[in-house]
C-alpha cells in the first residue's frame, strides 16, 4: 500500500515535530498546573498526597503525576521532561494502533492506523498542551488490543498485559479507562459471539494483576483521604478516596457536580471531532458511515470479513460522553485511536478495489484541507506573527516546495491521499510548534515574568502575590510556587516583591503602598484565542498586564 521507504521516513517527520514541541513553554492552565502538581511530588520526594496548590486533589488519579515526577528525578525541572512521559505513552498507543489493525485487518492498515494516530491534530496538541489524556489514550488502545488479541487466540500473556495496561489506565484517570477499553471489547465479543473467553481462570489471573497495578494508587487514596475524615474536600467532610475513584468521579463528571457544567450541548463532540482528527476527518466520516451502512445491510449479522470491535466502540463512547454536562475537546482523544484504525481500512478498501470515483473525491478533499493549511500558514507567518530572521523565510518556501512537489507528482491516488495528508498534519503543526506556539507564549505572563525574574537575579523565596488566583507557569519557571498572602498582613513590611494584576497595583496605591521598582510583562488567556488577538493591529486592545513590584 505504501512503501517501507516512504513510510518510514513520514514517520520520522512527524517524530521531528513532536520533538520540536517538547520545548516550547507549558499553556496554562492545565499542563503548567499538573507540572506544578508533580514539581511538588518532586521536590517534596511525597508520592503520596496530591495537591493543587494549597488545596487537596481529588479529582484525578496519581499516575500521570507519578510518571512526569519520575521523569523530574531523571532528567531535571524542565518543560521538556514533563512531557516526556506523554510522547513515550502516544508512542505506545501508536504501536498499538498498529497491533490492533494487523490483528483486526492486516500489516497495512496497521501501519497506516499508527500513522493516522501520530498526525491526528489532537493527538499531536495533546503532546504539547500535556495532560492526563496522552497517557490515558496510549495505556487504553493497548489495553484494547491486547484484550482483543486475548479474546481471539486464547493467549495468556495478552490478557495478563491487557489487565496491567487497564490498571494504569484506571490510575490515570479512573473509571472512564474501564468504559473505553469495556465497551469495544463488548462489541467485539457480541459480534464474534466469543464470549467463551471470558469463561477462564485466566480471567481471573488477569483481574489480580489489575488489581496489583492499581493498588498503589488506590493506597495513596485512602492515606490522603480515607484515614482523614474531618478533610473538608468540596464542601464535604468523610470524603472516601476510594469510594470516589470507584463510585462517585464519573457520576460527577456526568452530573457536573463538583467540577462544575460547562455545555450541555449534546452535539458538542460532533462538532469537534471535525477539527480534531484533522487532516483525517473527511475519510473518517466516509469510513464510519460506509461501515455502519454496510452493517444495517447485513442486520448485524456476523461475517468474518468485517470487525465490529472499532465502530460499535466509537458510537458507544460518543453517546455516553455526549450526555456529560462538563466537556472539553481533548476528552475526544480516546476514541481517536479506533477511528485511526477504522479510517485505515477504509483507506486499505479504496486501494484494494480501486473504487476511483470515492478515491477521486477522497484526494480532492484532502487537496482542498492541503491548501486551507497553506493559507493558515502563511497568515501566521507573515501576518499574525510576521517572521524575524531571514532563514525562516527560506525554510518555510523550501517546505512549500516540496509539498508543492508531491502534489503534482504522478502517483496513485491512494498513495497522494496518504502523503499529502500526513504533510497537511506536519505543515500545520511545524509552524505552530516551530514559530506561532513560541510567539504566543510571550502573552502568557507567567513565564515571561520568570524570565524576568532570572535576568534580575530576584530572590525567588521573596515573591508573595495577594490572591488566591492561580500562577501556574510562574510557579513552575521559578520552580517554586508563590507563597500567598494578603494586603492586611503585608502592611509594615519591607523588601519583598509582589506579583499582581492592574486591578491589585490600585488597590496598593489606595491603600498607600509605594515601591521602588516595578517590571511589567503583557498578559493574555492564551488558549482562548480571539480574533482581535489574532490581529496585531487590535491586539493591545485585548492585552492586560502583570507586575512584579518591590517594596521597600
């Protein structure tokens, strides 16, 4: 279907741009918060108890802080070792995309499943903007895999590693792992009718090392929560940490209790999913209607030709995550691995039966999302954040070039498909890993004051801020969280720094503050971009500030 050579070399581009995003500055909120979580772990050496600045953390399981404070002890305080936990996690979910296509279909659509899995747009920002879900996606498509491999051969060791892959999936981000990795090997057990399987002592084999692997999590739970019932977690006192990771988390997350609503609309992943399994998301949507279409024609009804376990897992997971009151777009990650294996095959079908009106139609799409990502390109580079140094100029045409190349190439139309979807994915993500990401993080304050604050040669144990308002990127660059205080307790004091917004520098000038120094760095929520933003005419309109300003 497609070469080795040309596969190979695709594979290590799209490794390139991973690499080239492992540097760039933690977003907040989320990734720089959970860096700071596991920064504690780190410097504290306490593997036990979580925390999200001052309070108690119960939302989320261990094992994704465990793993980025493990990576600290290795290779140091840096952005970059944070995320390496997650890429090596995407790496595993990408070997397992490749497992689960060959067993499911052949060599081919495995190999283009992986590559399909590495290029998706949010699979590749779940890389940069790291949170639980790179590790969570990696452990449950191996998960799934390795049940469904057990469920067709028998196999001890499958189960046994697919039990280990579900408890570190659970002890990332509890139940939901279950429901991820359950639901498609329930459809794959209904539709082969091989529910014999589940009928073996190697079951229960595979549910002790389950339980093995979650029991360290489930330890820390019940020494941080369940031996200290007089916690006020949430308003509530006899929080059980235990209970919660088995019982109460998803009920919340499905009622919005405790985290709170955000959207009740229950197309919300519908939409999204248009942009998030970009470049891929047209043939996506042929592979899952063309499949489900080809099911109600034989009624459901078994043939060995077809798989089940893919299609009836997405529309499961779709369904039950569509009727959570709080969503956000990279919860859509864990289903991105079965749609990168159900895409595969529909690519494998175009090439094996030559339909060349769909494929015609097929290309002209990706053609159409090829030249989308052109202008985005080149609106960021010369236009929203205008290049700098010259060399820039001529790395972005020479890319151009080549693109430009292999789309007037004379190859099979399968073979542009591929190639010109998977440049779409590294054009895009290239320039922002490469020039836009950068760029935009000089508005993020916090780390901009770290900088700040290391060129001054600022004392970092002498920083306060007076509000309980997060300082995520600040907390980590500096490598130390800032101690909070208030305005009553700071009055008499002298020689320290104060980190505040616009509206506080008045308040200290109400209540009679002066200093003697002052730097001031340009702020904006960075992942919530707006035109005006966008527009460097307009932008100043949008920016706030922020201030470090010593006392004296």
């Amino acid at each position: 279907m497609i070469s080795n050579t040309r596969y190979w070399f695709l594979l290590f581009l799209v490794i390139l741009v991973y690499v080239a995003g492992m540097f760039v500055t933690l977003f907040e909120n989320d990734s720089a918060q959970f860096a700071v979580m596991a920064m504690r772990m780190f410097q504290e050496n306490d593997f036990i108890n979580l925390f999200k600045g001052p309070e108690e953390y119960l939302d989320k399981p261990h094992m994704h802080y465990w793993l980025a404070a493990l990576s600290f002890k290795i290779f140091g305080l840096h952005d970059w070792a944070y995320r390496i936990p997650g890429i090596l996690a995407s790496l595993l979910g990408a070997y397992s995309c490749f497992g689960l296509g060959r067993l499911l279909y052949n060599v081919d659509v495995g190999k283009m499943a992986s590559l399909i899995f590495m290029t998706a747009q949010t699979i590749v920002l779940g890389n940069i903007d790291v949170r639980t879900d790179a590790v969570l996606t990696g452990f449950t498509i191996f998960g799934i895999w390795q049940l469904a491999a057990y469920v067709n051969k028998k196999s001890l060791h499958n189960i046994l590693l697919g039990a280990f892959a579900a408890g570190m999936a659970f002890s990332t981000k509890g139940q939901i792992a279950l429901v991820v990795i359950g639901l498609p090997l329930l459809c794959h057990l209904g539709y082969t009718r091989k529910w014999r399987a589940l009928f073996s002592w190697k079951v229960l084999l595979a549910l002790l090392v389950f339980a093995i692997t979650i029991s360290p999590m489930l330890y820390a739970y019940y020494l941080q929560f369940d031996l200290h019932p007089e916690k006020i977690i949430r308003g509530r006192a006899d929080r059980s940490g235990i209970l919660f990771i088995f019982w109460e988390q998803s009920f919340e997350r499905l009622s919005g209790q405790g985290v709170g609503k955000n959207s009740s609309d229950y197309f919300f992943f519908f939409h999204t999913f248009l942009w998030v399994f970009l470049p891929w998301t047209i043939i996506g949507l042929i592979a899952y209607w063309s499949r489900l279409r080809t099911f109600i024609k034989l009624r459901f009804a078994y043939n060995h030709k077809y798989e089940f376990l893919t299609l009836g897992g997405i529309t499961l997971i779709f369904i039950l995550i569509s009727f959570a009151q709080f969503k956000l777009p990279h919860y859509l990650n864990i289903v991105i691995p079965l749609f990168a294996v159900l895409t595969a095959s529909c690519l494998y079908s175009l090439y094996q039966f030559s339909k060349s009106k769909v494929i015609k139609v097929v290309l002209g799409v990706q053609y159409f999302i090829l030249s989308l990502v052109f202008i985005f390109s080149v609106l960021i580079c010369f236009f929203v954040f205008k290049f700098k140094q010259p060399i820039a100029y001529v790395v972005l045409i020479s890319v151009f070039a080549v693109i430009i190349y292999f789309c007037l190439k004379r190859e099979a139309h399968y073979l542009r498909i591929i190639t010109l979807s998977v440049y779409s994915s590294l054009l895009l993500n290239g320039v922002l890993n490469l020039h836009f990401y950068p760029n935009l993080l000089q508005y993020q304050a916090g780390s901009a004051m770290s900088k700040v604050v290391e060129k001054n040669k600022i004392s970092k144990d002498n920083i306060l801020k007076i509000s309980n308002g997060h300082t995520w990127a600040l907390d980590f660059y500096n490598k130390k969280p800032l101690r909070i205080s208030s305005v009553e307790s700071i009055k008499g004091k002298k020689d320290f720094w104060l980190y505040v917004t616009d509206a506080e520098l008045k308040l200290l000038r109400n209540f009679g503050f002066d200093w003697d120094k002052q730097y001031s760095v340009d702020q904006f929520r960075i992942t919530r971009l707006q035109a005006k933003f966008l527009d460097p005419a307009k932008r100043k309109k949008v920016l706030n500030k922020m201030h470090l300003i010593h006392i004296y």
